[in-house]
C-alpha cells in the first residue's frame, strides 16, 4: 500500500494554445471537445477552493540534473504573443516564501514568461475564477522513472507540512506524430501509444499508463508520461474520483484530459500501486 496524501488532487491537462478559442480561431470547432474537456479540469481542480495550485511543465527551461521551480519574484504568468494574441495573458501570485518552501525537491530558476506547457493550463484555471498562490516547477534534462517518483513524493510532502489543500496540474500532450504534417511528422505506430495511455488512464491505472514500450515512446514523441508519473506518486497512485473528460486529435497530436483522483475525506484510504 502507497502512502496517501489526502490533501492533493490533481488533473491531466493537454497545453496546446489552440485549445484556447481565441487563439483557435476558426479552428476552435476542431477541438471544441478538448477545450470543453480543460473547462473541466479547471472545475474539477478548484471544486473546494484549494489553497494553492501546482503545476509541472515539461516545457519549462530545464537543469541539467536536477528538478526546477519558477521563482517568480512575486508572482508568474505571461502572454501568448509567440502564437500571436499578446492580448490573451495571465499573471498570478507566486510568493517568495511558498518557492522557498521546495527548495529542498527543487532548485530555483529565472523565468521572465511562463511556457505554453504552463500557461495553457493555468489560462483555464484562471478563467474559471482562479487567483491564489500558484506554483511551476520544470524537469531535469533527463529524468528517470524513479526520480520522478521521488519528486511526486516531494510535493506532497512539503505541501503536507504547508498543511492546507492543493490541486496539482500534470501538463501534457500525447503522440505528436498522428497524421502527416503533424509537429513531429507522421508514425502509423504512434497511435498505438495514445490507445495504451488513454485505456489506463480510462481505467484509474497509472502504472499501467506508464508501463509502456520505450521503443514505442520513442516514436511517439510524447511529453506526458513523465507528468503523469508525477502527479500520480504524489497522490500515492490512487484513482478516487478519477475520470476522462476528452481525447482527441484534431491536428496531429493528441490531448487528453482528466481528472485523475481527488481530495480524500478524513479516515478514508486510497488504493495501492
């Protein structure tokens, strides 16, 4: 049986920009799904007003060896001018003392603007009415399955001795390698890999998720796993309320979106790995 940290709970959310209607445009039917699934993330993550949000994005300027956290000066945010609506921005609180109370998981880095794998989550938090303390943390160049553990397990520790309720945002996008012209060119093999992780995560199984062909993964070209391997030991890989709101993808690589467990009442128990 896993540790259980009742405090957290946390959310697979896709970071396209597209997702977001204004930078969508006329494509925004394309993956209206996708951007109603977000919607979802966001409600589900704020349902009960948590006392700060976490985020971990593998876009986020990484170090060599060792895991990141944002450290603001105060707060986080940016705009999406780089997909041309510098209109379509966000800023949110990121106190000194909350950044320095990671320092132990998580060395701090100089970020003047969030990335997409940040902002495109965090856009919807906002949107649905989130303000409050907001955390980013990056990965290292190249993470192992047990550091990664070690690091889900970090952040809930520290936000157990921060005490209060968090809600943890795992940034993701699936296969990049679709349909021909996707980002990453085309793999007929690719969309094996986004059955295998939609079935899992369709059935509360995040070690199944991730237990994946390295090959496979490879060709893939993903930049989810590691997100979810994450988020999934800092809630000691139960699945209470877990649910998949969307998967689709429209241009070539996939979006999943999901809730994938919730806070737990006093007394109660989460399942094991």
């Amino acid at each position: 049986m896993e540790q259980i940290h009742p405090h957290l709970k946390a959310a697979l959310m896709c970071h396209a920009p597209i997702v977001i209607p204004a930078i969508a445009g006329s494509r925004a039917r394309d993956c209206a799904a996708s951007t109603e699934a977000m919607r979802q993330c966001a409600s589900f993550l704020l349902q009960g007003s948590p006392d700060g949000v976490l985020v971990v994005s593998p876009h986020t300027p990484r170090l060599p060896d060792r895991f990141g956290v944002v450290a603001g000066h105060g707060q986080v945010g940016g705009s999406f001018a780089p997909f041309g609506v510098p209109e379509v921005q966000l800023t949110l609180p990121s106190p000194p003392d909350l950044i320095r109370a990671f320092a132990s998981a998580a060395a701090p880095i100089d970020v003047l603007e969030l990335d997409h794998g940040a902002l495109v989550p965090l856009w919807f938090l906002a949107e649905a009415g989130w303000r409050g303390p907001t955390v980013v943390f990056s990965l290292p160049m190249r993470p192992t399955d047990r550091s990664l553990e070690a690091f889900g397990e970090a952040l809930a520790a520290i936000t157990a001795h921060l005490g209060g309720r968090w809600s943890l945002v795992a940034s993701g996008d699936m296969s990049h390698r679709l349909k021909p012209g996707a980002p990453a060119g085309y793999d007929p093999r690719a969309a094996s890999f986004d059955a295998h992780v939609v079935a899992h995560v369709r059935a509360g199984d995040w070690a199944g998720a991730i237990d994946i062909d390295p090959e496979l993964r490879a060709i893939a070209a993903e930049d989810v796993l590691d997100s979810l391997t994450i988020a999934a030991a800092a809630g000691g890989w139960r699945n209470n309320g877990h649910q998949v709101f969307a998967y689709e993808g429209p241009f070539g690589v996939g979006y999943l979106n999901a809730a994938l467990y919730d806070w737990l009442a006093a007394g109660s128990t989460g399942g094991s790995r």
